[in-house]
C-alpha cells in the first residue's frame, strides 16, 4: 500500500473509531431534567440516583472535545452568542452541539478511508489523491450537517411555545376570573399543561419564588433566552400595570387576543403557501 494512503488510513480510522466509541457510551442526565425531578413531588428511587451519580468519563470526555471545538469555531469568528441562543430553545449545550459536529466530521472523514480499504482488499487500486480528496469533502459535509435543520427546529419549538403561551394566558385569566391571586393563578396554569412550554413556565415560576423576584421579571428574562418577543412584551405589558388585579387580567386578556389573532393569521399565511 502506497506510505501515504496508509497515513491517512491509520489516522483516518483510529479517529472514527475514537469518536465512535465515545459517542455509544450512555450520558449523564442533563441538568434540565435534573431540575425538572427535583420540582417534581415523589422522585422515584431511579431518578433520584439518576440525580446523585457522578459524571462519567464519557461526559469529561465529550466535554472537553465540545469546549475545544467551541473554542475554535469561536475565532472562525461565528456568532457563538446567536448560536447558544437557537440551542437554548433546543435544550442543547453549544459543546454537545460542536462535539456532533466533530463526531460527524470524523465519521464523514473516515468513510472514505473504510471504502478505500474494502476496494483494495479486492486487488483495485485507488488513487490517494482521490481518497484524500473524498475525505475532505465527506468530513466539510459532515461538519456542517448538524446545522441544516436547526434554524427549522429553533421555530418550531418557538411556535410551538407561542401556542402554549396562548393557552396559559387563557388559563391564568380563567383562574383569576374566579377569584384567584396572579400568582396562583400563574402557578396552577402552569401546572396545568404539559410539554416543553409548560415546563419552561414552571421553571420560570419556581426560579421566581426561589429567587424573589416577580414572576414576570423571571418570565421576561425566558422570553429573552427562547428569542420569544410576545412573552417579553407580555411581561413589560403586566409591570406596567402593577399589582392591580383587574388591570393585571385586562393585560393578559389583551394580549391572548393578540397572540391567538397572530397565531391565526401565521397558520393562514402558511396554509396559503403550501
């Protein structure tokens, strides 16, 4: 075999299978739903050494890969703060996101290489300019991949926050309507949905009580960190208003219309588009 083609080989393969075996070993339960079972009444005996077990090495490892990687892409001179934001929605870390870009990196960059070596297993030569060239091209692909679909998933999950925020409104304003405070009636809307949305609610409640500031101070700087301009505004809209329960509900009354009026067109403009 041509010295050079088996550098590349060697390097090329050790790599993937570096990466590899890295990547099928278990994670550490991330930090999000560890906060999630710790509100939660009744941990269950799993979740509770879910909880408590140290990180793994694997976790060490896909970290320090992640932070070099973020490192790097950091002086390509990516806008790193505008990427940490779309995976914030996606409850993803910017070193988990640069380690699968690594990872697919690696695997598009050692494909080529596999291939050569099946091919020469079978008595065909292959050029090594044209195996260096694939690798190249496989592994520029590969890194780019995981950014494809993300700005398509960061406006999902955004819309799909915006619907639930239409149906929490509509839920706080019931609550109030029969004659509970803003503050439980914040707390049992939230309670009473499920998914995503919900959830972020209630943390944003809890981080409230825990912190004593104002739940809207809390649910304002959410809607700073999802990229959710009718929570911010909601937020501003109800401080505005004081601690005056009629205004507070006049406020949100408001601003369910708006956004249900918003939602409605948005899912009209998309229908006629299609």
């Amino acid at each position: 075999m041509n010295p050079v083609l088996a550098v590349v080989v060697g390097l090329g393969f050790g790599g993937g299978l570096l990466l590899v075996a890295a990547g099928l070993r278990p994670r550490p339960t991330p930090l999000g739903e560890v906060n999630r079972m710790l509100g939660r009444a009744g941990v269950s005996a799993a979740a509770s050494k879910a909880i408590t077990a140290p990180p793994t090495a694997t976790s060490d490892l896909r970290g320090r890969i992640g932070r070099a990687g973020a490192a790097s892409v950091a002086r390509l001179g990516v806008d790193i703060d505008a990427l940490t934001s779309r995976l914030r929605v996606l409850d993803k870390s910017l070193e988990q996101h640069v380690y699968e870009k690594l990872f697919a990196a690696a695997a598009g960059f050692t494909l080529p290489v596999v291939m050569a070596i099946v091919i020469l297993a079978a008595g065909v030569s292959v050029a090594p300019i044209v195996i260096a060239a694939l690798s190249v091209v496989f592994a520029t692909a590969g890194f780019f991949y995981p950014d494809v679909p993300l700005a398509d998933r960061v406006e999902t999950r955004r819309r799909e926050f915006r619907h639930s925020l239409s149906s929490f409104l509509d839920l706080v304003t019931i609550i109030m309507a029969g004659g509970g405070g803003i503050e439980s009636a914040l707390t049992g809307a939230a309670d009473a949905g499920e998914g995503w949305p919900f959830e972020q609610l209630r943390d944003a409640l809890r981080r409230s009580r825990m912190t004593r500031r104002t739940p809207w101070d809390t649910l304002a700087a959410l809607g700073e960190d999802l990229g959710i301009d009718e929570l911010v505004e909601l937020a501003a809209s109800v401080s505005l208003a004081g601690g005056h329960g009629a205004r507070v509900k006049d406020s949100l009354i408001a601003k369910a219309d708006a956004l249900r009026g918003a939602l409605a067109a948005e899912i009209e403009a998309t229908a006629e588009s299609q």
